[in-house]
C-alpha cells in the first residue's frame, strides 16, 4: 500500500534523516542546562551524544530515524560543541537496538512526548477522516497527519501504518460523503442524475457533455443554448441543491473530478461514490451556467451597440464630406453679412449675385436633418431591435435580477417587459418608469410619445432598459441572486461582524489608523512633502520638468538610459561561455534543482507515479508553451498522442501550475544572480496580444493587433525578471481591473511592496485600492500633465504655499466624503487583502460605478488624492521614472521571450475555451520562468568562474544583464525527452559543464 503513494527512494527518505536549515539547526539543535543536565545521566560518550542526537530530533521530525549515526554532520557537530565531546564519539551507536530504543523511550518521558497507543491512534483517525473531508490527496494527509502528531507530542508510527490509516481515512470519507448528501438521493433524483450519464438522440451526446461544453462566441443562438441549460439545471432542482454539509474543499474536489470523468467512467464507479460527484457537478454548473448566460447576454448586446457605433463613425464621415460644399458656401456667406457697411436691403442680392442661385439652391437642397443629442447612435441600435428580440427575452425570463433602491424603477421596468414578453403585447403601458433613461436618448422617446408611435416607443424603451440592465450589471447596481461573479456586491465584502474581528489586524498590517482624523494628517504631510519636492523642480525651470510662459506643465520625455558598453560585451562572453541546451533538457535539469515537477499531481487524488510522468508532463508543458499543441508534440517527440491527451487532462490544470510556478520563482529568487537584477520589491504588469484560431468566447477584434481575433495575457514580472502571475483576458478589457489580483494573491518569496502599470493599468480606484492595501502604485502615464491634480484646502492657501506648484491643483478633493466612508474603504480593502473577494470582480464593479454610489465616490476621491501624490513624487524624482521606465521594459524583454517561446502555429492560440486557454498561458509562464532561471543559475556559474582566473565583474555591469536573452537554448525541431538519460549527463551538482571561451559560437551542436 505504501508504495502506492510514494516511490522506494521517498519511502526511504521518509524513514531517514532530511537535509537540515540554519534557522532548525539553531531552533532544534540549541541544548539548555535541562537538557545537559538530562543527557550527563547517561555516562558514556556515545551514549550522551546518540541520546543528545534523539533529544534535539524528536521535536525536529516527529520521530527519531533508526540510523542514528546518521544524522546531518551539521547538527551533530553543533551538539558535539556544546557537550565538549567528538563527532567520532557517535560512531556505532544504535547497533543494540534495545539501548536506543530505552533511549528513546527515556527522552520521549523526559520531553513529555508519548507513543502511539490505542488512544492517541484513535484520536488520529478522528484527525484525519476530517482532513479527507477536505483534501483527497493521500501524500498531503500524510504530511498533514505527521504535523498533526508532532504538535500533540506523538511518536510517528512507522511510514506504512501512517499510510494504513490514511487510506483508512479516506475510504471513510467517500463513506461519510455519500452519508451526508444520502437524503438528496430519492430514487427519482438517483435516476436523473443517472440519466445524465445516457446519449441523448438529439444532443447525440450524455447531458454531462453537454452541460460541460461551454459557448464559444457571443450570440442568440450561444444564449439560447445557456437558457437552455440554466432550465434544465432547474429541472433537477440543481439551483437549490443545498450541499453545505460538504466542506467547500470536497465539493471542490468532487467536481474536479466529474468534470474530468467521461460519461462512461463515472457509469463505471459505484452508486455511492458517483452520485455524490454528478451532485456537485450539477450544484456548480447550475451557477456557473447562470454566470455564463448573463455574461453572453452582456456581450451580445454590447456587441450590438459596438456595431451601431462603428456604422454611425462611418455615416458621421459621410455626412461631413457632404457638408463641405455648404461650409465652403457660408464662409462666403459669412464676410458680407458681418460687413455693417453693405445695407440690409442690398445683402440678399449681393449673396445671389456673387454666389449664385444654382449654388444657393444646391445647397437648400442637400441640407440634412438635425442630428439628435447622441448623433443617431440609439436609431442605429434600433436597426439591431429584431437580432436583440432573439435572446433579450429569453433571458429576463430565465433570470432574476434585483437591486437596490435606486435600481427600483430599473427592476420595475423588467418586470414590465418581461410581461409584455409573456402576453405578447406590443404597447408599453402608461407610466412605465424611463428615469434610468440617459438625457441624450429620453429625446427618442418624447417623439415617440409626441407622434403617438407607440411601436418606436416601445422599440426605444425596451432598448435603454436592457441597456440600463448591462450597465448595472457591470457597476453591481443590479445584481442576480445565486450568481457568483453578478451577486450582490455586499456579498463580496466582510459582514460587519467579521470585520470587527479582522479590523485592528488589518490596519495594523497595512499601517493605517481606523480613525480618518488620525489617517488624514498623516496624508496631508505626504501631500505636502511631495509638493514641496516638486515647487523646487519647478523653481529651477530648465529642468525636463518645467512650466512654460503659460503656466502650463511640460514634460521632456527622458533621454536614453546610459547602459555601460561593458555589459553588452559582458553579456556577449557570458553567452559563449553557456552551454547549448534543448528546451526539454532545460527543463530536466531545472527539476533536478527545484522539484517543480512534483507540483503537478493527480486531480482525483491518484497518487501512484509512473516513471514516464515526468517525461509526459514535460512534453506536455512543451507542446502548449510553444503552441505546438498535444498532436504536434506527440509527433515532434514520439510519444503517444492519448498519453500526453491523458496526462494534460488530469496533471496539467491552473493549480497545479500555479504551484509549479511558485516553486520556479522562489528558486529563481534565491539564487546569488538573482539579487544583481533587483531585489524582488518591485513589479509590474502588462498585457501581451496573441492572435487565437477559430471562435473563442474571450477573443476580439482589435485591428491594431490582429489580421481576425485575438486574445490578451496579462502577465505580473518582478523587478527579477520572473513571471509571478498570469491570466488570460478579453483584448478589448481594461487592463486596470486586474492589476490587483496577482499582487494580493502573490505565493512566492517576492516581497512586492509596489507595482508599475503603463496607462492601461491606471484608475483613481487603483490609486486608492492600492494605498488601502498597504502597496504603492507606480505607473507610467502618458499625456501626465493633463491629469487633475487635487488638494485638500482652499486654492489660495496653496498658492500661497506652492506659487509653481499650487496652480496646477485645479480641484479640491472631497475629504468629507471620504471620512464619512473611510470605514467602510478599509473594509473594501481588508476583504481583498484577505482574500474574502477577488480584486478583479471589485475594481470592475466600482469603476463602472454611477455618482450615486457613494462607497465608490469616496474611494476615486481618495484615489485622485493618491495620485497627485504620485505625479509629484514622479516629476520631482529623475531616478524614480528611470527606475519605472527599467522594469517596463523587463516586461517587454519578457514579452519578447514569451513570442520566442510561443512560436508554432504562427503563434494562433486554437484552444477555444477560456479555462484552456489560461492554462495554455500558465505552460508558457512555467517554461519561460525555467528559461530566466537557468540562464540565471548559469550566467551566475559563468561569472563566478571569470572572478576565479582574476577577472573583475562589476556589480553594477550585471544590472543591466538580462536572463530573457539567451541564443544558447533550443526550443525548435525535433524534442526528445528522455529524463534520466539528461539526468546523467549533469555533474554532482546538477550543472552541465561551461564552455570555454574559444569554443563554437552559441547554437552549435544543437
């Protein structure tokens, strides 16, 4: 059994001493007079120092090894020290076993550590059958059992019996699984879900492949087929299933694995152990399917009123190179009426004579209508009235929306058209509610009303209430209850309650006081301090920063870096001086040193690793990275395509890569090298293009960047040149809702404290979010001197303070509507920081918020107040743009090496499903982190052997030395991946031997 979840050499390792840090040496290894006073009982050397080695491990490990000679030579040398004996003192001890085990035995009593008896055991089974109800991995409740036992002062039981019972645990677990959801499963429920397993003739499919099958464009059609869904997920009562009896890491867990399990799989498994997994299949898809129906709904209407604005750009165009005749026409008009010295009475014949009546009547004739407030957009919208009625209702009739109190009459209108649906009636009643109506389109409808047209009324209504319906959804001013990404915003935040227990923590650790009297000064004085560094820039006045003879701010773009000649030259050595590697030995190695392989387990839990896994998921990450795709790589690498098919489908998921992720950048971080590049405090995230393949529900039109479509992957970099974090989002989005997300869900080492954004990534909402949080924004703006700038007092007094400086803060900021919301700000922030909301989801919601919210009014006006701080700070300080600019530009040499890497296909993304797509991004995220990280690891081996044959390498040089340019890895023809064979060409530790200087030039002998 053991060997079913670990390999012989892991098994033996569990058994046996592990390599040991400084901080547990010190921790574990430290002996008190106690401790001497214990061990000097048991006289002989030997026998006090193997005692010693088992006094200073069983709180280390939980349990003492067998080969207690063993133990790290580090830990023994210090204990030795301490005693005033020898290492060699230690030689043969434990041979007689009965003495180290009486040893044992007397620490344990002497440490008030106790056996695994009958009790402790019993108590452990209780531990671990409430784990396997969270997590079905058997490898994580082992280790979470062994710390389990190690705070409650247990001896570990031996590797096998610990296995034993885990495999126990979890047979228990799937039993009290089905016991929990067992009055669920009436016999018609059992048959339902059972019926989801059966090929229906018309689908020509089973419902659960069906049901698993997003849309893949926004459309009528693609919306009626989520309608579709969403009802028969409400057939099965699917929307009401109450599974809350499941810990959400189960629930989580069971529907992993259903949406991974054919039809024919789960007919294969076990009533018990398949009902509970279509239950929760079917719970999540009943939202997830309500989600994607009102997301499709949003996307088709505003793919519609996109259309009508494009048509009205290209009739606006026309209609203005029609009237150039009658403008031409009216500056000859124009002088002779303005001239007072031709009389009234001679100017009509003046204008017929010099201009002409064939002219003049040519020009009454083309004269064109008056354009309406919006110039004709709603009218154009209209010309979509019957393409909108093909989804429109059927989705107010499958959803249900409600709202606040200013969403009333919103609310009130749906329900109205939502009638007028059902009935088939054609006139909207008297005195339906229009206020939600934008002023520059109420014109429509009050000549409507005025001519009596009530079909046009009706068309004009309907459209500015599904309108007004988008835009509330986007803002959460209209919510849908049961949905996850359109709940109620208030869902997303800490309830009073929790956030009386998180409040002081939070402020203490972002270091603001909850009392906005106190917070106030303490911004005022950075306000100030930033001015003040800016009054004298600007008193210099022939700096890049300037004002001009108007008074007005101008910014000269900063003049290239100065990067030393010697670091090209350097880099140019350090290059030759690299091995040639393929990508897949890259990878190989890059295992070798980090592990990072091993993150990537099993989704249902299967624990057993074949020895040809390691090879698979490399040709895996390989084949999505460079966009070769599993048949190309099947074919490039010999391996066959159903297993790789096999192993990206239960392996490869965002998880998992996101650990394998982790594990890469925290290597990378820790490597000598690395500190030369930057110090891992600061980031920064942009947005690259790629061009996708077919229809895809994420990709759009974006003409500077695509022939077609297109997709965008927003990628957060640390000032290291690693990749932290990465999603795939619609081209045409604003970058500046996701710039939070990686920066508040950041798992490794990197100690981010502040973040760079181009334009793209910049709102006042970021600007204070960001400040809530305890980060600093550090963008890049362009057009800067046009922003507003504000100030917290009245505009003479900082005139008066600031003559340059003060005229630029045109507006004053709202501190009373701050302070009356600062509370509530700190709870938007903390509920983020601690992850009770997804930062993306809640910046989107307040940046499309209307005046009339006042949480999001509050935040935009301590964000300006935010930002003039920054644009300060930033015109003041040469160094800090340059240190902004330098990491911008480590995104785009990354950029660069992502387009490298990705070059198959064209380098189209043709997976069309969102999910696959962002795990297809998270590969080239791995696989370009592994490439910074090798180039790193050896471009630190290559200087550190120029340093020994007495070169001097400045510091300073290798700064500006990147690790995403590299000529020596080959990532193109054909890939052969064979594990242990690259494995065997690495020295002891783990590096393939440095060229020399006069060797071939990088790239030969790939």
């Amino acid at each position: 059994m053991a060997t079913r979840v670990f390999s012989d050499e892991e098994l033996e390792g569990l058994r046996s001493f592990p390599a040991i840090g400084k901080d547990e040496l010190i921790r574990y290894f430290t002996l008190t007079p106690a401790d001497e006073a214990f061990l000097r009982k048991f006289r002989r050397s030997q026998n006090v120092l193997g005692a010693a080695v088992q006094l200073s491990t069983l709180p280390w490990l939980g349990f003492v090894p067998d080969d207690v000679p063993a133990a790290p030579p580090a830990a023994v040398g210090r204990l030795t020290r301490q005693l005033g004996l020898a290492v060699a003192d230690l030689a043969g001890y434990g041979e007689r076993e009965q003495t180290r085990t009486d040893h044992l035995r007397q620490v344990a009593e002497f440490l008030s550590w106790k056996p695994a008896k009958a009790l402790e055991l019993k108590e452990l089974d209780e531990f671990l059958l409430a784990r396997a109800m969270e997590h079905d991995s058997p490898s994580l409740l082992f280790r979470l059992g062994c710390e389990y036992l190690r705070a409650a002062k247990v001896i570990r039981p031996g590797v096998v019996s610990l296995l034993e019972k885990v495999a126990t645990a979890r047979e228990a677990a799937e039993r009290e699984t089905h016991a929990r959801v067992a009055h669920l499963l009436n016999p018609e429920q059992a048959r339902g879900l059972d019926g989801l397993l059966v090929v229906d003739p018309q689908l020509r499919s089973s419902r659960l492949h069906w049901l698993g099958t997003g849309p893949v464009q926004a459309s009528p059609n693609s919306v009626g087929g989520e309608v579709d869904k969403l009802r028969f997920l409400r057939g099965l009562d699917a929307d009401t299933l109450d599974l809350s009896a499941l810990p959400a890491e189960r629930r989580r867990h069971l529907a992993q694995i259903g949406r991974r399990l054919t039809a024919q799989a789960l007919v294969r498994r076990e009533p018990n152990r398949r009902h509970p997994i279509l239950l929760t299949l079917l719970a999540q898809s009943a939202v997830d399917v309500l989600d994607s129906v009102v997301q499709l709904f949003d996307q088709t209407l505003s793919g519609s009123e996109s259309r009508a604005r494009i048509k009205l750009r290209d009739e606006l165009a026309e209609r203005a190179k029609l009237s150039e005749g009658r403008l031409a026409l009216l500056d000859e008009i124009l002088p002779v009426l303005a001239d007072v010295g031709i009389a009234d009475e001679e100017v009509g014949a003046l204008l017929r004579e010099k201009i002409g009546m064939d002219r003049i009547r040519a020009a009454h004739a083309g004269a064109t209508i008056r354009l309406p407030k919006d110039h004709g957009h709603l009218a154009l919208l209209a010309g979509s009235y019957s393409y909108i009625r093909q989804f429109a209702p059927k989705v107010l009739a499958a959803v249900r929306f409600a709202g606040g109190t200013d969403a009333k009459p919103l609310i009130e209108a749906l329900t109205i058209l939502r009638e007028l649906n059902a009935t088939g009636a054609r006139n909207v009643p008297a005195g339906a509610p229009t206020v939600f109506v934008p002023s520059r389109w109420q014109g429509y409808l009050d000549e409507a009303a005025a001519k009596g047209d009530a079909t046009a009324y009706r068309h004009y209504w309907e459209l500015c209430t599904l309108l007004a319906l988008r835009d509330g959804l986007r803002s959460g001013d209209v919510y849908v209850p049961g949905s996850r990404r359109y709940d109620n915003p208030a869902a997303y935040l800490f309830k009073p309650a929790q956030w009386e227990e998180h409040r002081a923590e939070f402020c203490r650790l972002v270091g603001k006081s909850p009392d906005f009297s106190e917070a106030l000064p303490l911004v005022m004085d950075e306000l100030d301090e930033a001015l003040g560094d800016l009054e004298d820039t600007l008193k210099r006045g022939d700096g890049p920063v300037r004002l001009n003879d108007d008074g007005e701010l101008v910014i000269s773009p900063l003049t290239a870096e100065d990067i030393p000649s010697e670091a090209e030259e350097l880099h140019a050595e350090l290059e030759r001086m690299l091995p040639n590697v393929p990508i897949a030995s890259l990878l190989v190695e890059m295992d070798r040193h980090t592990g990072f392989l091993d993150c990537f387990t099993h989704a249902g839990g299967k624990q057993t690793r074949s020895p040809q896994l390691k090879r698979n998921l490399i040709a895996c990450l390989i084949g999505l990275s460079t966009n070769l795709g599993l048949h190309g790589m099947a074919a490039s690498c010999g391996i066959p395509y159903d297993v790789l098919a096999w192993t990206a489908e239960w392996y490869i998921r965002e998880e998992t890569l996101r650990e394998a992720n982790i594990c890469l950048v925290n290597y990378h971080h820790k490597l000598p090298m690395t500190a030369m590049f930057g110090s891992g405090t600061l980031s920064s995230s942009d947005g690259q293009r790629f061009p996708t393949r077919g229809k895809s529900i994420t990709a759009r039109h974006l003409n500077k960047y695509f022939v077609s479509e297109g997709i965008s992957t927003y990628t957060h970099v640390s000032d290291q040149h690693s990749t932290f974090g990465t999603k795939v989002i619609v081209a045409t989005h604003r970058e500046a809702h996701y710039v939070l997300d990686e920066i508040l869900g950041n798992a490794t080492d990197l100690p981010i404290t502040e973040h760079a954004t181009d334009t793209h990534g910049v709102t006042l909402v970021n600007f204070g979010l960001f400040d809530l949080v305890g980060k600093q924004l550090s963008p890049r703006i362009r057009d800067l001197g046009k922003i507003t700038l504000y100030r917290t007092g009245a505009k003479a007094e900082y005139e008066d303070r600031f003559p340059k400086a003060g005229p630029l803060l045109t507006k004053k900021a709202n501190l009373d509507l701050v302070a009356a919301h600062w509370d509530d700000l700190l709870r938007l922030a903390g509920s983020l920081k601690y992850g009770h909301a997804t930062a993306s989801l809640i910046v989107g919601k307040l940046s499309a918020s209307s005046r009339q919210n006042a949480l999001a009014a509050a935040l935009k006006e301590y964000g300006a107040i935010r930002r003039t701080i920054y644009a300060a700070k930033y015109l003041s300080d040469e160094g800090y743009r340059r240190k902004i600019a330098r990491q911008l530009n480590k995104g785009e040499s990354l950029h660069a090496l992502r387009r490298q890497l990705h070059y198959a296909r064209e380098g189209k993304v043709a997976r069309r499903q969102p999910e696959q797509q962002n795990e297809q991004a998270w590969c080239l995220t791995v696989v370009t982190n592994a490439v910074v990280c090798w180039h790193t690891e050896y471009m630190g081996l290559a200087v550190g052997e120029l340093r020994t044959v007495g070169r001097e390498v400045d510091a300073e040089v290798l700064a500006h030395i990147s690790p995403a340019r590299s000529s020596v890895v080959n990532y193109y023809g054909s890939i052969t991946v064979d594990y242990e064979h690259e494995l065997a060409q690495l020295d002891d530790q783990g590096h393939r031997p440095l060229r020399t200087v006069a060797m071939d030039e990088p790239g030969a002998g790939l």
